[in-house]
C-alpha cells in the first residue's frame, strides 16, 4: 500500500515525465497498431446449468459497432431454453440474451454464436480533425458516478493533482494515463479480472488489480475533472500479432480471457482509445516476467495504448451497474455470463461449477 503522501510525491514525478502525447515510433515499432484489414471471427458461448427450479441466465453479446474498429455481426443460439430473447438495456445500450428454463429441467443448455469484425485502431493526435461534439446526454452519462466509481472527494483531487499544470484535455487526459501506468501494479492474485471499486483503492493506497480495477481508475479519475471516459467490457479473441503473450488469447479457449479497455471522449479526436492497464500486465506477465519500466516492450506498449489498440479483442457493452431483468439482483458490469437458480445468483468466476465456456475462431467474412 503507498500512503497519500507518497502518492502525492509519485504524482510530481510522474507529471514531470510525461511528454506530448504520440503514437508508437520508430523507436517502439515492436506494438505499434494501425488500421488495416478487417479480421472476423465467431466467438462462442456455451452454458450448461444443474438442475433447478427458477433457472435463467444473462450472456452478453457484442454491443458496440464502430466503423472504424468494430462491427458486429449476427447471434444465434440453441439448446433447450423454454425461452430466449435479445434484450437492449434502455441506458447504455448493452444486448444480452436472456434465457429461462423449465423447472426441473433435467440439464439446461444454452450455445450462443456471435460474428464480430475487427481491426486495430490508431488515432494521430498531433492535431485535431472535424468530429461531430459529443451529444449532451452522451456527456452526462459518461460524466457520472456510478456505485464504484466516485468522481468528488478523493477521486477528484488524486486526478486534480495528477493533471496539475496541464491546459489541455488531451494533456490532462494523458497525464492522468500516465499517474496511473506509474502508481498501479497488476495484482496477480485478482480474482477475476477486480471490481473497479476506485474509492477503496485511493482510501486504502492498494492500487493493485487487474483491467477492470485499474482502468475504471483511469475512467473515474478523468470523469472526475469533466472529461468524458468508458470502461468497455469484452474478451480477448486471438493471439496478439505484435508477439506479446500477455496481450492476446492463448487458445481458441478464451473461457478465462475477458478484458476491460478504456476510452476518453476529446474534442477534435472523438473517443481515444486508452489502456493503463495493459501496461502493468506486460510489466509483471510478458516473458520473461517482472519487467522494468524502462524495458523496451514496457515502452513501446506504454506509448502505443494512449490513442490505439489491437483488434483482437472483441467488445461487448460499457454498462455499469445492470440490473438484470426479472431478477433481484444487479451486476457492475455485464463482461461475464450470469445464471441464478431459485433467485441465488451463481459465481460466474467459478466457471467449474457454474458450468461455461467461450471460444473463438476466425472465419472468412
């Protein structure tokens, strides 16, 4: 844990780091996306539930469709369900399938196949272009607390002291991306991929997690000085093309490989893509492991992952705090499958006993 005056002491030296915010160089060509060539796959999710009365579940499809890195394609689904049904929740727009099963059935089912284009995406912010402004509710929403990401107190002057001396959106939303890759660590032990509960990290000074911890710090502490930001909520489909490990699905099984990114809305760029959190797991989970700040795959990460990202991950929704319909209970994100027999929500980071699994393919288009 760091103290408030430790991170106070980070914070200055931190901001006296940062530099114009760029793209990956020359310098860091080892991660460096761009846009180029649409890749598709079909990502598959199977749930098999034990036996019990009251049985349903809520599985999260791709949500997100924009033309210059995402486009989602078509779902189906099969399996013994005694009804299905697409549902758009009203606020964020997240699409999930809702599924109900017959009391007592002797083994509930359900595969659900979603087609999804992708690509890399990589914005120049060395000057601005025309962008239509963000829409006023847009801003609202993306402006707001949510239950685990506070945006007064604590919050807003840890991002206050962070941006110190920055004019600029871009340069208050980098320095803020930059307090973040130096004061957080990725914290192995995580279940899952954390909680994002952002004010119990900057009360206690813990700041390790993993994505959905550490870049809804980042969303919540830009939200915080009025610039908008979104967690997204997704799953890493394929191998990363720029040789990381840490950065890309291991196998077609991605059962465990669910990631949170970030964006940031600044005017004359639209939404930027950003995530501090991939920083920290190449610096503890890149080969050969525990790597230095300073270390070239770290850099050329570090640089890359303010403006771009890999298109090999798939997104579903940036829904917060979901309340999921016909049940009692209310999720702070929807990046998971849920189920719940007789009203009892099911651990949906056990998936050995709450029976999923999730795979991906790449297909022609």
């Amino acid at each position: 844990m760091i103290s408030r005056r430790q991170l106070l002491k980070t914070t200055a030296a931190a901001a006296a780091a940062v530099s114009a915010p760029r793209l990956a160089t020359a310098q860091a060509s080892t991660f460096a996306p761009k846009p180029g060539a649409w890749r598709t796959f079909e990502v598959t999710t199977r749930l098999d539930l034990a036996t019990g009365d009251r049985t349903q579940a809520w599985i999260p499809l791709p949500s997100i469709h924009q033309d210059l890195w995402v486009k989602p394609g078509k779902s189906t689904w099969r399996g013994n369900a005694r009804s299905a049904e697409i549902v758009r929740d009203p606020k964020y727009g997240a699409e999930f399938l809702h599924v109900k099963f017959k009391d007592g059935e002797g083994a509930p089912s359900i595969e659900v196949s979603s087609r999804i284009s992708l690509r890399d995406r990589a914005l120049d912010l060395s000057s601005k272009r025309p962008v239509a402004a963000l829409r006023i509710a847009e801003q609202r929403l993306y402006l707001e607390p949510t239950q685990l990401m506070p945006t007064d107190g604590i919050v807003r002057q840890t991002a206050e002291d962070a941006a110190a001396g920055r004019l600029t959106d871009l340069e208050r939303a980098h320095a803020v991306y930059e307090w973040v890759v130096a004061n957080t660590f990725r914290d192995a032990s995580t279940r899952g991929c954390g909680t994002g509960d952002v004010a119990s990290m900057l009360r206690t000074g813990n700041l390790g997690g993993k994505c959905a911890d550490l870049n809804a710090l980042y969303v919540a502490l830009v939200r915080s000085i009025g610039i908008p930001a979104r967690d997204i909520y997704g799953v890493r489909v394929a191998p990363s093309q720029f040789g990381y490990k840490s950065l890309g699905a291991g196998s077609d099984n991605v059962t465990k490989a669910q990631h949170c990114r970030a964006e940031v809305w600044l005017d004359g760029y639209g939404w930027v893509a950003t995530d501090p959190a991939d920083v920290r797991k190449v610096v503890l989970e890149e080969p050969p492991g525990n790597n230095a700040v300073h270390d070239e795959k770290v850099v050329a990460v570090r640089r890359a992952l303010f403006g771009a990202w890999e298109g090999n991950w798939l997104a579903y929704n940036v829904a917060h705090d979901l309340q999921l319909p016909d049940s009692t209970h209310t999720v702070p994100f929807l990046m998971y499958p849920q189920a719940e027999t007789a009203g009892a929500l099911l651990d949906c980071l056990d998936p050995s006993n709450f029976k999923y699994s999730i795979s991906s393919r790449e297909v022609s288009a």
